[in-house]
C-alpha cells in the first residue's frame, strides 16, 4: 500500500508495482487512482494498454466516460481503446 503526501509519485510507483508483479504472475488490484492520474499511467503505452484492459475487465465505472474526457483524446487511435469502447457499446467520440 502507497500512501503519503500529494504529488509525491504514489501514483507512478503503485502503477509501476502493479505492472512490475503482474508481470510475475502475482494477481494485483490498483485502485483508488484519480482519473486524471490515471491518465498519467495511461500514456505510458506497456503500463496503459494493461491498465486500460484491467479497468474494462473490473467495469471500472470512469471508463463510461472516457469518449467524453478529453485526457483520454490520445487513446482514441489505438486499436485495443478501439475494441474496448466497441465492447462496452459507448457512442463514438465528440
């Protein structure tokens, strides 16, 4: 568990942790991330594309409104952000 101060990288290092014992094997859950922070991790492709897969997977109630966000813009190309909003029958973005 992570817990301090603002804008200490709790944040970064829980989603590093996560993705560091996922890879082991380990079953991992992250959560209590702000979206914006969230945003963050998912910028960066390996962690992103595995975080944003796991939000789908837990129904994750912020990704009902990723079209809508404009943090999440960048993801709007990528085919696995494709497939998800597909899946989750959303409109296509603004």
């Amino acid at each position: 568990m992570f817990t301090g101060k603002g804008g200490v990288g709790k944040t970064s290092l829980a989603a590093a942790t996560g993705v560091k014992l996922a890879t082991l094997n380990y079953r991992t859950l992250v959560t209590q991330v702000f979206e914006f922070q969230l945003s963050d991790v998912l910028r960066k492709k390996a962690a992103g594309k595995y975080y944003l897969e796991q939000s789908y997977q837990e129904h994750a109630p912020w990704l009902v409104r990723i079209q809508s966000n404009p943090n999440y813009d960048f993801l709007h190309s990528d085919p696995r952000y494709q497939a998800i909003v597909k899946k989750m029958g959303l409109p296509p973005a603004s």
